[in-house]
C-alpha cells in the first residue's frame, strides 16, 4: 500500500504572494476572541511570505496521515477534515472578519497569528502558529547597537514572528505540522470531554463494572485518558469486552492485569487501574503473529 506524502509544491502553487493579512487573536475574560489586524509594510510582508513558503517546504514529502487526537507521529505531516472542527474555525474567522481597533497593542493579550492569504481561486487560505512571547527574555536585557552604542529595547512589546507554522487551512482541509498547537489553539479539550463523556455513558459499563461511578469520575480528570476515550466516540465495539467475559478474563490472566472478575463483572477497585480499563474498551491488547509476543497498542 503506498503512503500519501505531503505535496507543498501543490499547496504553495495555490498560494498568492501579493494578499497576505497578519491578524492577531486573543481572548477576553469571559472566552469570547477578539483580533486585531496591523497593517505591514510591502518588506516585512515579503519577508513573512518567505518564511512560511520556506517552512511548508520543508514538510515536503513527509508521510501524510490522517489527524489522531492521541498522539502525532514524528516526521508525519497530519491532516483532518476542517468540517469536523467548523463551529471552532467558524468562531475564529468571525473574529478575523471584524478586528478591534487597537493603538497601543500588548503582544501579551493575543494566542495566534493568523496568516491570511487569497488562493489562485479567490478563497482564503489560512496559516496558523502560536505566538512567541520571548518569555525567555523577560528576566533579562534586550538592546541593540546602533552608532556604537547599545539602546535598550523595552522587551514587553516586542512581538516574535519566528519560522514555524502550526497548521493550515485551506478549503475543506486542515493541515496540521504541530499537534499539540492546534489543540490549543481551536481549544479542543472541551469537545474531547465531551465525547469523553459521551462514551462513559453507555448503560452497559455501568451494569457489568462495579463502582464504575468512581471509575468514569477519574477517568475525566486525567487529559491523555480523555483522549484516548474521545477516539472511540461513535465507535460500536467498546463493549465487547464486557460482552465477552471469557475472553476478557484470559486477557487479563495473559497480560497479568490487575483487575478482579465476579459474577459476570469487572471490579474497579482505584484509579492505578484506569489505564487497563480504557486498554479493554479499545482492544488494544493483542499477540504478535510470528514472534507470538503480547503487546499493548493505545493509539487504536
């Protein structure tokens, strides 16, 4: 089977050098967004162009995989649908279509560049990266020599605009080079709960795991748990391990779970074992089929 690459020559051929918008976007105390929309001189602008261009091509030819909310590959590009996260970009762009006038701007106050560009159809393509706030800096002294002597620059203002993208938007895809920035960007913790949520509510873990009460309650104070559970949102099979009981008890003699079964149930006794739980309802345990050895898979 061959694997998909990522084609920045097809998406860069698609980009216009000559429309690029910086926008910057913030939050307010209550979560509502709100951008600003600097303008920049023809130099900078050709100078920022130059960076992003440089920056997808050097993801070119990387594997292209579909977006996984439990973790990210290294040199993969990942890609998702930009349908699946409209109400978040949807959120986003309304902030961009009607920026904040702003005189005295903090680079503190904002999150994100956004880097709008029109495509060679009219549609607007979307580029995204986290902003450096030269945290590093803050501590220290920043200047610069000019004449033969060094100024002091007051560091609180300064605006980092580095190299790196985060994702991409661009018609119906995302594209997404830093996992975790796209997260944090369009927020998705509350939509990973949520679907969490969704799928600890199925009446037949409650029926045949005692105390699951407490179970599903730990379960969702715990980020990389709420992930791996998002990812079976709408999935059929999460009960088939309380289904078949057999099969799940020599599972947990093979792999030496710590888990009791009585009666028909699964006993969860503390949160030590959430971790073979979540194992069980993504069928993630399994056996090598030339070497015969046990291993765990928690990215199904």
């Amino acid at each position: 089977m061959n694997t998909q690459k990522f084609d920045s020559a097809k998406l860069l051929s698609n980009l216009s050098r000559n429309s690029l918008m910086l926008h910057l976007t913030g939050r307010k105390y209550n979560g509502d967004l709100f951008s600003v929309t600097p303008t920049i001189n023809k130099n900078v602008q050709q100078e920022i162009i130059d960076l992003i261009e440089k920056q997808i091509s050097y993801y070119d030819n990387q594997n292209l995989k579909q977006y996984d909310i439990v973790g990210s590959i290294d040199d993969t590009v990942e890609y998702a649908n930009s349908n699946d996260y409209i109400n978040k970009l949807n959120e986003i762009f309304s902030s961009l279509k009607q920026p904040m006038v702003l005189n005295d701007i903090d680079p503190n106050s904002f999150d994100f560049f956004t880097y709008e560009f029109k495509s060679t159809n009219g549609k607007p393509i979307y580029v995204f990266r986290k902003i450096n706030r030269m945290k590093a800096l803050k501590k220290g002294i920043l200047g610069e020599i000019a004449n033969g002597s060094f100024t002091k620059i007051k560091s609180s203002k300064l605006l980092g605009i580095d190299n790196a993208i985060d994702f991409i938007v661009i018609d119906d895809k995302i594209f997404i080079f830093h996992h975790i920035s796209l997260e944090r960007v369009l927020k998705l913790n509350d939509q990973f709960k949520d679907k969490a949520k969704d799928v600890l509510s199925n009446d037949e873990f409650a029926e045949k795991i005692k105390n699951f009460d407490e179970l599903k309650k730990r379960a969702l104070e715990n980020g990389n748990y709420v992930k791996r559970l998002a990812k079976l949102y709408k999935n059929d099979g999460i009960t088939a391990f309380l289904e078949k009981i057999d099969r799940t008890k020599s599972v947990i003699d093979q792999f030496n779970l710590d888990i009791e079964v009585n009666k028909g149930q699964l006993i969860y006794r503390d949160e030590t074992q959430i971790g073979n739980f979540v194992n069980l309802m993504q069928d993630s345990y399994y056996k090598t089929l030339i070497g015969n050895q046990n291993g765990i898979d928690e990215k199904r």
